[in-house]
C-alpha cells in the first residue's frame, strides 16, 4: 500500500509515524518549525493507526502548505467510523477545492485533500485525527504546552494546541505572546535551555533502556536511575481518547495468553505465535487493541530483559487503560512507574477463568489506569493546575414516598464525583412523614419541588432540568440500586467516549416478585442507540440542544435519546456491573414489558438477591 501511494504521489513530501520507509520519520527525527514560505506542492502522511495519526496531529506546525495533502492511515480497527473531516472557514479551509475519502483496502483509510492556493498541511491532518476521535474537540484541561526532543509528541497526543520547539530552546512566539505556559522536553543527555522557562524534563526511551542504564557512567545520564521511573509521572500518557475499553468482549473465544519480550520489545505470545508485537516505545494502539479483544488475558513474564523499563512500563498502562486482563505473580520495583494501585491489583492473581470475575478485574484495572495514567491526569501530575470537577445534577422524580430514603441512600452513596440533586415529588407533598426524614438526613446539595400530580413525566422531568445547575444532567430511578462507583464510571465514559450521553443497560435485573436476580447477555462498551433511562447522564448543552424531554407520560427516554440521535448526537454504552434494575409487576414501572421478557436471554440467574462485587452492597 505505500509503495502504491509513492508512486502516485512522486513529487510529494513524506512524512511518518510508526511507518518504515522513506521520508521524515515525525518520532524521532527532529525539525525545526517550518516556516511561513515554506511550501512544497504535495505532501503525503503515513501513520500506522489512527493513534499514530493522533501523534503527527501534535506536531502539526511542523508540516508545510501544499495545495494537495493526503493522509493515510494503515491499520484501523473495524469500529471506526469513516474519517471525513469536517471544514471550517476559520481554519483556512475556504480554498478547498476536492475531498476524497476512501478504503482501498481492508482496514486503510486515505483522506486526499486538494486545494486552490497553499494551504498549512497539518490542517488536514489534525481534522482527519479529529474525525477518527468522533470529531470531539481535542482539548486537554492543561496550560497551553511547549515541547521539545525524540518522542516528545507522546506526552500531548491530539493536542493541535502544542507549541514543537528546538532541543535548547526556546519555544516559538505565537501571536505575539508567550509560545507556552509549561514545556517538557525529552533528552538522552544534558543540554542547555535558551528559553525563560524551566522545562520539565523527561528521558528518551535510548536513555532509559537497559544498555544505556548499565554501561560505564550510566549513573550519570540525565534522570536514568531506575529509581525515577518509579513514579507515573515519568512516562508519557496513555492517549484515553483511543486507548480504552471500548470494544471489550465479555466472553472472549480464546484463552490465556502471555506478554513476553521477544526481539527486544513486548509482544502477546499465543499459542507459541506473537498475536501482536508492540511499539518499540511501548506505546498501545487502538490496532494492538483490537487484536487482543478476544483474548481471555495476558499473564506477565517479568523474566526476560527487554528494550528498557520506560518502554515496558508503557505497555502495562496502555493495556490497563483498554480493560486488557493482566495477571502476575509479582511486580518489580522498575514497573513502579504503573502506579500502586495498578500494581496491587495485577500482582493479586485474580482469577478470571470465570467471565464475570474477568470483567470485574478489567474495570478496577481501566479505572485505576485511566485515572493515573491518562492526559489531563499525567499533565496535573507534572505541575498543571487541577480543573474544577463537573458539577453533575441527578433528576430524581418520584411518585412513592417509601422509596424516597432508598433513592437518596443510592445517591449519597456515590463517590468520586461532584453532585447535586433535585427531588420532584411527583403529586407528593414534601412534609409527607416518609418524605421529610430523608430528605433532612441527606448530606449533599438537594433541591426538593413539588410537581402537581397532573403533570405529565416529562413535563416533571423538565421542571426538575430548570431547577439544576451542573453541567450534567444525571436521570436516577427511585427504585434501582447503583454501586459507589457508577456516577463517576459513566464520567470516565464520557471523557474517553466523546458521547454527548452515555449510559449503560439493565445488564442485571431483580425480578421482586419471584426474588430471581438474573445476569442477561448484554453488549456493552460501545457507540449504541439506547441505554436504560435510569442511567442516562447527558452533557447539559445537548439537553438544551433538544429541548429536553418531550411532554409524555410514558417513553420519554426513548423518545429524548431519538432526538438527540437526529440532531447528530452520539450515545455511549459503558458496562453494566455498578447497576441493578428492579422489576416488579409491570403495572408499576412506566417500562411495561412483561417480567418473562427478563427471563430470556440469560447468561445465569440465582435465587435472591445477588448484586454482583462491583456494587459494594451485601444481598
């Protein structure tokens, strides 16, 4: 496939990221900012995965303009969508002229911009990255970023905001101010810096490997003691907008495999075969993902030397960050890096013969991972200031006012979030006995209204909407159970997901009236059209954008997830193990489906209740 694209394109500049062959290599070899004149007629860009792209998308301004840019991705996970970007006159797309996007083969996808006048390559380029993301805006709650050194684009990865610098210095004005607010730079040794800024300082994966570390005088180069890389900090993020759980199999249809050094860098070795060979900077890809998906889990072999702990450490994160099991005996101390968390729960042997307990495993694993090891989470480690966390406003409407201190109990159970909630006693009055003593005994912010018993569903619902004041709209059922970590689990979902929503389904169900607790086959960790409305957490902006919930007594959350879908919003599914559906006779849910429907399609069912390790809760 590149032998074809260079011959198309004889006159082009080439330029590449985890591509062998000719042109600029964007990863390690280094290139001072082009400047303004600099213009070649085409320019081709190679990357091996759309997270390879994501990383030529930070060194944008390194590229030059040209009236012909074509981009081509070669390995792209089927779940995909196409990557058509989308033009914007203030990015100087009006010279525009022809745009071509196709598949030549399987899992290629090529972008082929054409222009009228020279255009800034890298503009084509960060808008192909930004469509292979959900065309979410790539923004990093962090300073504005100078970098600078091999590799040193893997700590910003989809940042088109980043400032490339010289290996001394000093960062690039931009519009008559400051080129950044902090600047890492990547060094295998010592060297002066020409700006007025400290940069922060990191080493190369060539100082960090083992021969460099071992050698006469290794102590002396700069921060190579293994005993640096014992913090998260040390090691470049894992890029969480295409390095996460989407994808994960719950039943997966091949066994245990182990990750191994082989040739000097980690691979999964299945069946004597390696099913996938990592980057030699220990990078994950969405690809490297997706090939492990069917895999029950990777057990650890620490045995082996392989290109260098920096490299090694890499591989651990980005595998826990994707919900990848992992198992092993024991950690080292040079994998510190992976954080004590990440450490104690690998080196705790669980056992994941069992589909669920896998799966529990894999969401402490992402959890822990995408918390440490993520963007935003890595740039607050290395001094950025710490963003205020989201307000989410929890919509609890409620006709029954025995159920009000159970719904509240779940509310105040959750963790790891900022909340609010606002309780609409639906034709309830607020002194009622039942009512009162929950509502005084409930510690966090609550706005409690009493809605007319006339009023339709949605209308209350709404009502509830204009009296909430965070940024997230979260709809909660007064009859459900939610384990501590499910606000802040479908928080994570959105951050990694782009959704305007995100949601899960009623993966397991208590039928009450026959005290069955069932396990149903449920598809999660996916881009879907509906999830279980007492699950829905929604950005405020796309609820104002549809007008919220439509005037109904009944279907109002499938009427609203409908509308958010025709005016081109996305829903996210993440899993379903922090929530537990309630379902007694139909006559008392809006949801009338019959309780047999409960009883089909089951992975397997037990008497009683029976919440599952995840909801924290005894049966």
């Amino acid at each position: 496939m590149i032998d074809q694209l260079l011959a198309d394109l004889p006159r082009a500049r080439v330029f590449r990221a985890g591509v062998a062959g000719p042109g600029v290599d964007l990863d390690h070899d280094l290139l001072e900012p082009a400047q303004a004149a600099e213009r070649v007629h085409e320019v081709l860009v190679l990357a091996a995965t759309p997270a390879d792209l994501r990383r030529v998308s930070t060194l944008h301004k390194l590229l030059p303009e040209a009236r012909r840019v074509v981009v081509a991705v070669l390995d792209t996970p089927a779940s995909h969508p196409a990557p058509v970007p989308t033009p914007t006159p203030a990015h100087r797309w009006r010279s525009l002229t022809d745009l071509r996007v196709h598949r030549p083969e399987d899992r290629v996808w090529v972008v082929d911009a054409r222009f009228s006048a020279p255009t800034p390559a890298g503009r084509t380029v960060t808008a192909t990255a930004r469509a292979f993301a959900g065309h979410r805006l790539d923004v990093i709650a962090a300073p504005a970023a100078g970098i600078a050194g091999v590799g040193a684009a893997d700590w910003r990865p989809g940042d088109p905001n980043a400032t490339p610098a010289e290996l001394t210095g000093p960062v690039p004005e931009r519009v008559g101010a400051p080129g950044s607010d902090l600047v890492l730079r990547t060094l295998d040794e010592s060297a002066d810096w020409a700006g007025e800024e400290t940069p922060i300082e990191r080493p190369t994966l060539d100082a960090a490997s083992w021969e460099r570390l071992g050698r006469p005088g290794g102590a002396e180069l700069p921060l190579s003691d293994p005993d640096v890389l014992s913090e998260p900090s040390m090691i470049p993020p894992v890029d969480e907008r295409l390095v996460n759980p989407q994808g994960f199999v719950t039943t997966p249809s091949r066994g245990m495999a182990s990750l191994a050094e082989r040739d000097g860098r980690w691979s999964v070795v299945l069946d004597g075969r390696a099913v996938v060979t990592f980057a030699e900077s220990g990078g994950v890809t969405d690809a490297d993902v997706a090939r492990l998906r069917q895999i029950r889990g990777l057990e650890i072999d620490w045995r082996r030397a392989h290109s260098g702990p920096l490299a090694a450490v890499r591989v651990l994160a980005g595998l826990a960050a994707a919900g990848v099991p992992l198992v092993a005996e024991a950690v080292p101390r040079w994998a510190g890096a992976i954080g004590p968390e990440l450490v104690r729960l690998i080196s705790q042997c669980p056992e994941i013969s069992d589909d669920l307990g896998r799966e529990e495993h894999s969401i402490r694993l992402r959890r822990a991972a995408l918390r440490t090891h993520g963007v935003a989470a890595r740039w607050e480690q290395l001094g950025a200031p710490s963003p205020a966390p989201p307000l989410v406003s929890v919509l609890l409407a409620t006709r029954r006012t025995d159920m009000v201190g159970f719904a509240l109990d779940q509310i105040a159970r959750q963790r790891g979030a900022n909340l609010e909630v606002v309780l609409a006693l639906h034709g309830v009055p607020a002194g009622h006995p039942d009512v009162a003593p929950a509502v005084a005994a409930f510690d966090r912010p609550l706005t409690v209204f009493e809605a007319p018993a006339s009023a339709v569903f949605g209308e209350v619902l709404n009502q509830a909407a204009t009296r909430a004041s965070g940024s997230f709209l979260l709809k909660m059922d007064d009859d459900d159970w939610y384990g501590p970590e499910f606000l802040s689990d479908l928080l994570l979902a959105h951050s990694y997901s782009g959704a305007q929503l995100v949601g899960t389904v009623p993966e397991f169900v208590y039928l009450s009236s026959i005290d069955v607790t069932v396990h149903r086959h449920q598809i999660t960790e996916q881009i879907t059209s509906f999830v279980a409305g007492g699950t829905i957490l929604v950005e405020r902006s796309a609820f104002q954008a549809v007008g919220g919930f439509r005037p109904l007594r009944r279907s109002v959350d499938t009427q609203f997830q409908e509308a958010l879908q025709a005016a081109g919003g996305q829903i996210y599914r993440t899993h379903g193990l922090g929530y537990i559906l309630r379902r007694g006779p139909a006559a008392n849910h809006t949801w009338q489906e019959p309780i047999g429907t409960f009883l089909q399609r089951n992975r397997r069912q037990w008497r009683g209740f029976r919440p599952g390790a995840l909801m924290e809760q005894a049966p």
